[in-house]
C-alpha cells in the first residue's frame, strides 16, 4: 500500500501470463468507493533494462517513520537484482 486516503496500492502489471518472468508493477487508486480500485491510465512501471522487470515491490515504513521501497528490477546485463530505495 502506497497511501491510505485515497487507497493507492502496488499490483503484479504484467499483460499475460507469459509475461511471468518479466513482471511489471502498476499502481492503483480508489476511485469512489473503497471496494474499487482503478489502474493509472499510463503503463505499468518496468526497469529500463533488457526484459523491463520490475516485481516483487514492497512498500515498508521503519521504526524512524521513514518509508522505503524494496523491488526486484532488471539489470542491463539481464541479470535481476533487488533494490532499496527511499521513498518521500
């Protein structure tokens, strides 16, 4: 979960089953009631890298109250490792 109000969460975006081992992320939002959640018009969210994987996304707020994001992405050489970063 990205956000509370309005409830905003991370997906598996990939467009077919084939599509297993290069996964993209995509983010939805509520849209009136709680119990509908809506994609975001543009594309999913993929490494820029060979196959464009980008999966297994976390969104983990620590004991300081700052939030960090955990992703596994694709690396150029097409390897996949997973990344941390900081999210504001």
């Amino acid at each position: 979960m990205l956000d509370s109000a309005p409830l905003t969460v991370l997906y598996d975006g990939r467009p077919t089953a084939q599509a297993n081992c290069c996964e993209q992320t995509g983010v939805a939002t509520t849209n009136g009631p709680a119990t509908t959640l809506v994609a975001s018009s543009g594309p999913p969210s993929g490494s820029p890298h060979t196959d464009g994987a980008l999966r297994y996304a976390s969104i983990v707020t620590m004991s300081t109250g700052e939030r960090r994001a955990y992703f596994e992405a694709a690396r150029p050489d097409g390897a996949h490792d997973l990344f941390t970063q900081r999210v504001p």
